[in-house]
C-alpha cells in the first residue's frame, strides 16, 4: 500500500560518474606512484654523475699537481692545457662601434654592457675576440667560478623558452 522511503534511491547518471572517477582516481595513483619511482632513479643518477664529474675533477687536480712536481724535480717546466672555454664580458657601450665589430658583439650574445657569456675557444673565437678587445674583457675561468655563475645566472633553453 505505502512505499517506505527509507531506501534512497540513486539515479543511473551519478553512479556512472561515481564509477568513472574512481576508475581516473585509480589510473591517476597508479602515474603518480610510476612517477615518483621515475623521479627517485632520476635523482639517484644525477647524484651518481655528480659524483663521478667530481671524482674526475679531483683526479685531474692531482694529475696537474703530480705532473707540476715531476717537472720541479727533473729541473723543466710544466705547461697546463690550454683554456678550452673563456668567459667574455663587455666593458663599453654602443657608441663608436663599427659594424663589423657590433656584429662579432651579436654573435657573442654581448648586446649591453656588462653582460657575459661562455665562449668557446677555438680559432675563430680567438680571432673574433682579438677584433671585439676594446670593447670586451675576458678570461679563463676555473671551475668555483664556472659552478658560482651557472648557479646563480645560469639557465638552459628548451624549445624556446628558458628553465632556471
């Protein structure tokens, strides 16, 4: 005679979306625990690379040193590797700048004063420098000092666009 509604009832459509987002809840946990596994192995090999890189570094100091006091003992001179990278920084501004210089300047990426940029060392960059020299300063920069502005300045570019 009476229909009791103590019994709720719930319509098809929510139950479908209840259905679907514990299907997209299960799927997105599952990503997320592979992605964080990813992560970890991905931390693990950057600080085993660390590692490594510093271990070489350490090795090429001692080999330097070592070779520095074998020359001292047999009385000859030990000449170092000659710089691959220079650090290049512009000194003066735009006036007076002719154009073939003020395109050597682009190329370096030099465009104000006071930026700086790594170049490469090669004959070239050599001759291209000896050009720019009234305009730029530059040298060689050891590894603390390669390590200090690359943290502090440096970025990298993907496609286009820059990530610290």
């Amino acid at each position: 005679c009476c229909v009791s509604m103590s019994q709720s009832h719930v319509p098809e459509g929510v139950l479908k979306k209840q259905k679907t987002a514990d299907k997209l809840r299960e799927t997105d946990e599952a990503a997320r625990t592979a992605l964080k596994a990813k992560r970890r192995q991905n931390r693990r090999e950057i600080y085993k690379r660390a590692q490594r890189y510093s271990r070489e570094y350490h090795q090429i100091q001692r080999n330097q040193i070592a070779q520095r006091r074998i020359a001292k003992e047999n009385s000859t001179f030990y000449i170092p590797a000659e710089a691959k990278v220079a650090i290049v920084v512009r000194i003066r501004g735009i006036n007076g700048v002719d154009p073939k210089t003020r395109k050597i300047l682009q190329l370096f990426r030099l465009l104000q004063i006071h930026n700086a940029t790594f170049v490469r060392l090669n004959a070239a960059t050599i001759k291209m420098l000896r050009l720019v020299e009234p305009f730029v300063t530059y040298g060689f920069p050891n590894l603390k000092t390669v390590r200090e502005l690359i943290y502090k300045r440096g970025y990298a570019r993907v496609n286009g666009q820059r990530i610290p």
